[in-house]
C-alpha cells in the first residue's frame, strides 16, 4: 500500500511538473514550428535534462515524418515518455490552451468591428500573412530542398497544386513524393535502431490508429449522410489535421478549402485571423479555435481545437510503440524526405493562392510586406510586434 501511495504521488508531481513547463512553453514559445523544437531543446533537454540528444532528435524525425502539428506532437511524445497517457494529454493541454483561449476572445471581439474589405487593419493582418509565410518558405526550403533532385519534387508539387486545385489534391501530391523520395533516397539512406523509451504497449497503438483511418474514412460519409453541420464541421477539421505535412502554415490552403469557398467563413476574415495567429505563442494549428469561435463562439472554438488536434494525438499514440522498427528502416526514411520536399512546393502555391492574390493588391501592398519581412529575416524582431506593425500600418494607409 505504502508503494503504491509513493508510485501515485510521484506520478502526480510528474503531471504537476509537465503541466507547470508546458504552460510557460505555450505562453512563450513564438516563431512558428521550428522555433517551438528550439524552445523544446533548451527546456527538455539542455535545462531539465529530460531525455537525452540522441532522443530527442530521434523523436523529432518521428514527428517530422507523421502529419500534423510536428512540434505539438513532440510535446506530446516528451509527456509520453514522462507519465505515460495523461502526461501526453497534460503537456499537450498546456502547450496549446493559451493560444486557443486568446484566439477564440480574439474571434469574438472582431464580431463586432468592422471586418468588410475596407477595414484597413485588417488588410494589414493580411500583409502580415504574406511577410510570415514568406519567412517559412526561405527557412524550409533551405532545409528540406538541399539538392536539385528536392527541388525537383517540390517544383513538381507546386505545380500540381496550383493546376489542380481539389481537395484531393495536397494528399495525392504527398503520396506520389513519398513514392519518388523512396526511389530517389531509400539506398542512399542510413537509419540506426533505437531502444523505444515510450511506455505504450503496441496493442494500444493498434487502436489509435485504427481509430485514426476510421474515423478519416468514415466521417465523410456521415457527413453526406446525416447533412449535419456539426459533423461537417467536425470532419473537415479533422481532415485537415490529418493531412498536413510540415506544420501550421501548410495547414492554410487545406483550411481555406474548406471553409471560405462554402461560405462559412468570408475570406478577409479568414486571412485577418491567420495573420492575427502570428501574434499569439503556442502551435499554429490553434489557428481552428479562432475558424470555430467566429462560426459558433466558444463551443465552435473548442470543438474545432478538439477535431483538428485528435489526428495528432491517435497518430502519435499509434507510432511510438513501433517507433524502433519505422525509425531502422531507411525506405522509409527516404520517403520521408520527398515528403518533406513536396511540402515547400504545396506551402509555396499556398503563398500564391490565397495569401498573395488576397493581399498585394497594389504597390504600397507589396512595399508593406517587403518592409515586414525584412523586420522578420534581418531585424530578427519577435512575430507580435510584425503583427501589431501591420495592423497598425494597415490602418495608416487606409486613412492616407
């Protein structure tokens, strides 16, 4: 009795602790997918010493590999390991409740401003969308298009996306530069094995991801049969975060598709919230609680963090019992990296259609953004204060 008293003390101080450091990460952690692994890094491992190098890069290649939110999904894995299940959910809750709750207020004060095209602030949080993605798209083509043979796929997939434009589209694309990456890599390609340090038996990774393709299958054929609004909106939140690859800017076009063309949603609105998304900490994919607060409040904002989030938590829970075996096996790996590739060229159509074609629309526009953007890449000034400047900007020039 008195071991099982200190076991469950200890597993609470556990989830005390994950809960206390994943909160300071959401209220901190700015800059977008790649800046949230740093912050992870100096926390995890350099500070708290959590897990060691080799760990953590090995969890950050499985979370670069699986779509969804990568760097959630590592906060999520680094709870795994911590206290199993509920240290998973506890750091999950913690990294991404503040930007949710912000976005959501955010959603429901603009309900009542001024939100038609010539409210001049928010076309300023439009430019601001143009000078951030534009920021993304340098820093991971750098990284992820090294060689001509990347570049090759990620040409391919920018022109794919952009000559044919269906919801099918940004799936097929991933598929087939998977297929040319395995080709292309796979021999070339070394992965060692890794002792799986996660607490999660495999039969319980057998069912998150069954619960995961089943629910990708069929949700949309309950929606068509129920023609309920609430399962629509549910599904296509859940599509979306189960068919992005390389974090939340490339969730965008997905998003838009979704819900502007239907019009649930107007696209200033839509543009004006996902510049205002740069300004908060915590994961880009909370961008969903802002779509779901402006359709349905608080309920809407919440049900649509639930919905875009769920993928994340079943692919993560699923992999990581089988992590060893997927992270030894090069084929894979190669894979991988075609992947990673067509994802700049699906972020880059993303940039052209709707970001740059709803924003520039004259040459103070494009001045606008070029000013901001150097902001970002040579000023190294934080992404709030390039939010707060657009907003403000943009009402500046709409008054002159």
């Amino acid at each position: 009795m008195e071991k099982e008293a200190v076991r469950k003390k200890t597993s609470a101080q556990a989830l005390i602790e994950i809960w206390l450091v994943s909160t300071k990460l959401g209220l901190t952690s700015f800059g977008g997918p790649i800046a949230h692994l740093g912050y992870f890094h100096d926390e995890y491992v350099r500070r708290r010493k959590w897990m060691d190098e080799k760990s953590y890069a090995d969890l950050v290649a499985l979370c670069q590999f699986l779509p969804g939110p990568a760097s959630s999904q590592v906060g999520i894995g680094i709870g795994v390991m911590r206290a199993g299940v509920l240290g998973g959910m506890v750091s999950f809750l913690g990294f991404t409740l503040p930007s949710a709750l912000v976005l959501i207020i955010f959603a429901l004060i603009l309900q009542g401003l001024d939100i038609g095209n010539n409210a001049g602030w928010i076309h300023g949080l439009k430019v601001v969308a143009v000078a951030v993605v534009a920021q993304a798209i340098l820093g991971m083509a750098q990284k992820l298009t090294p060689d001509l043979k990347r570049k090759a796929i990620a040409l391919f997939a920018l022109a794919a996306t952009l000559l044919w434009q269906t919801s099918y589209t940004q799936v097929g694309v991933i598929l087939l530069a998977a297929i040319f990456g395995f080709l292309l890599y796979s021999k070339n390609n070394e992965a060692a094995a890794n002792k799986n340090q996660f607490p999660l038996s495999r039969k319980f990774g057998v069912f998150c991801l069954s619960l995961f393709f089943a629910l990708l299958f069929f949700l949309p054929i309950l929606r068509e049969v129920t023609s309920s609004h609430w399962i629509a909106v549910f599904d296509s939140f859940y599509r979306s975060g189960s068919l992005v690859f390389g974090g939340g800017h490339v969730v965008l076009p997905l998003l838009e598709r979704e819900f502007v063309p239907n019009g649930w949603i107007s696209k200033e609105v839509f543009l004006a919230g996902y510049g205002a998304a740069q300004a908060v900490p915590g994961p880009l994919f909370t961008f969903a609680a802002y779509l779901g607060a402006v359709m349905h409040g608080w309920l809407g904002g919440l049900i649509a963090t639930l919905a875009i989030f769920l993928p994340a938590f079943l692919l993560i829970f699923g992999t990581l019992p089988f992590w060893e075996t997927l992270r030894s096996n090069p084929k894979i790996n190669g894979a991988l990296m075609g992947v990673n590739a067509a994802v700049v060229g699906i972020l880059i159509a993303a940039f052209y259609q709707p970001i740059w074609t709803s924003s520039i629309v004259e040459p103070m526009d494009f001045a606008f953004a070029a000013v901001l953007f150097s902001l970002l890449v040579y000023w190294k000034l934080p992404p709030w204060v390039i939010v707060v400047a657009g907003a403000a900007g943009g009402a500046l020039i709409s008054i002159f």
